[in-house]
C-alpha cells in the first residue's frame, strides 16, 4: 500500500500560520471583533497579561499584515490612537469563531 502524495503548504497559509502563531495574536484578534475601535489600554484591560511593549509589537505586525487598520485622533486632548479590523481581518474573525466553536465541542 502506497501513501497519498502531500501537496506542500501554499505560501499564503504557511504566512497566515506564521502571523497568527505568534504568541497573543489570537488573542488581539479577539479584542478586536467588536464593532468600533479599541485603544491601548482596552486591548490590555481585555488581555490580562500582556505586556506592554508586546503589545505595541504586535499591533504593530497587525497592521503592517493589514488585518488591523490605525487611526490617530489628533481632535482629541491628548491625541489618542484607536484600532480597526480591516475588512481582511474581519475575514479573519470567521477563523476566531471557528476555534471558538470546536474549543467548545471538545
């Protein structure tokens, strides 16, 4: 009996794997379904745990990946900056749920 040939990872998943592997990206993801913007200091109320700098780095990788979009509010005193899913990381929030789903059945 032979085995089934594999096909090797497409490029775009082995990327997608490798963004949302890191540690607290899920996590952010989560915040972030929500409708409306979350802060700063919302993610880490939401997020117990993380630091902040950590934080800071991986909205930062977010938004270069273009799953989260950041806006700076400059009418506000102090300025603040809030965050957005993109329309590819609301694509995203489907993949959350899903985990969330079979978390939950087993």
């Amino acid at each position: 009996m032979r085995c089934r040939p594999c096909q090797p990872l497409p490029e775009e998943v082995a990327r997608a794997a490798d963004l949302l592997g890191r540690r607290w990206m899920l996590a952010i993801l989560w915040a972030s379904a929500d409708e409306g913007a979350v802060r700063f200091n919302e993610f880490k109320q939401a997020l117990e745990g993380i630091p902040p700098r950590t934080l800071a780095a991986r909205l930062a990788e977010l938004e270069a990946a273009g799953v989260l979009e950041r806006t700076v509010v400059s009418t506000a005193r102090p300025p603040r900056v809030e965050y957005r899913l993109t329309v590819a990381g609301q694509r995203l929030g489907a993949l959350v749920d899903a985990m969330r789903a079979y978390a939950a059945h087993t």
